[in-house]
C-alpha cells in the first residue's frame, strides 16, 4: 500500500515513530552515539528516498545518498602521535614532533605533523621536561600525549574548536589538582597540531 508520496509503507517504510520505539530499546550510550552523529536521519532519509524513486540499483542509490551526508560532515578527532626530535639539528636541543590523524568525509587520515618550536628562557617554568634543573628532556611530555591526550580527545567532534579547548583545558587543570606532572609544553603542541590539521580539511 502507498501513500501519497510513493512510500510502500506494508514494506517498512521508515517512519519516525518506529525509530523512536527502536530507539528506545537501545542502551543510552548507543541511543547517543547514534543522535550525536545523525546517523537515524541519515539512514531513514536515504533508505525513503530508495522507496520512493525505486531506482534500479538501490544500494548504489544509497551509498551516493551517504557519501554526499559524509561530504558535509565536520572532523573527528581520531588520534595523535607524539615523538622527540631535535630543533636546529642540535643534538641536545629537543622537542615534540606530533602528527594528528581525523576522521573525515568517512576516512581516517593523517593530516598534519607539526613541531613544537619554542624559547627554552621563555618557558622554563611551565613547560615539562625530564631534568627540570637542566632543562632537557621531552620523554614524559610525549607519554601524556600518546596515552592521556589520545584518551581525552578521542571522537571528539570539532564542529568548532571550543570542544578540543575545554578538553585540554579541563585535562591540565585536573592533572595540577591532583599535583601531577604537566606542561603547557604538552597542551601547546597538540593544540596548535589540531588547529592546522582541522583547517587542512578544509583547504583541499
């Protein structure tokens, strides 16, 4: 039986009401993966508009339909890999090398690798290095980022980039609370790394 705008509704026709009833049966973390990422409306808007048009290759009608949906979708952090290497090839000067990989348009890719240069006078007191006194060292400040920082901001959505602030920022301030090594060595470099990898998704 159709109604009016074509949809077989005895076949199953997508309806709101039904995906509300499913929904619900869903565990909460599920249910809200599922709305934070639009993927009911997504799925139903595809698969109606299959039942309405009837094309002749339906699953290659919705695959287009969900290649367009990914197309205008906005990052997601994915990971970040943090490494030491050394500043103006000096073999004692040392710093953090960092590449940020995000999910977009429906692959993860790496998108940017940046270093963290800097003024070792400048930061002397808030940076975190393994000899404080001597101030040489990034071993540490590479460990919170390939362990805590993947941790805090993984599948992260950057619509905008206040979330990945409040990230960091919420992270720092609970590692000094808890009187816990960090620097703002640490912070920097990621943050810097998601602003220019985030951007390059959009400049190609």
């Amino acid at each position: 039986m159709e109604n009016s705008q074509g949809l077989n509704t005895s076949m199953g026709g997508m309806s709101q009401t039904s995906n509300r009833s499913a929904a619900s049966s869903l565990p909460n973390q599920v249910t809200n993966y599922l709305e934070k990422h639009q993927i009911n409306r997504i799925v139903n808007t595809s698969v109606n508009k299959v039942l309405r048009q009837r094309p002749a290759d339906p699953l290659s009608s919705i695959a287009s339909n969900l290649i367009t949906e990914a197309q205008n979708s906005v990052p997601v952090f994915d990971k970040i890999l943090a490494k030491k290497v050394c500043l103006q090839e000096l073999p004692n000067v040392h710093s953090i090398k960092v590449q940020v990989w995000l999910n977009y348009q429906g692959r993860s890719e790496m998108r940017y690798e940046h270093i963290l240069t800097y003024d070792q006078d400048e930061h002397e007191k808030t940076f975190l290095y393994d000899n404080k006194q001597e101030r040489v060292g990034v071993d540490q400040a590479i460990a919170l980022i390939n362990n805590d920082v993947n941790r805090v901001l993984k599948g992260i959505v950057i619509g905008d980039f206040s979330k990945i602030d409040n990230a960091l920022s919420q992270y720092f301030t609970t590692k000094q609370s808890k009187e816990e090594e960090i620097g703002t060595n640490v912070i920097k470099v990621v943050s810097e790394a998601l602003i220019l990898a985030t951007a390059s998704c959009y400049d190609r």
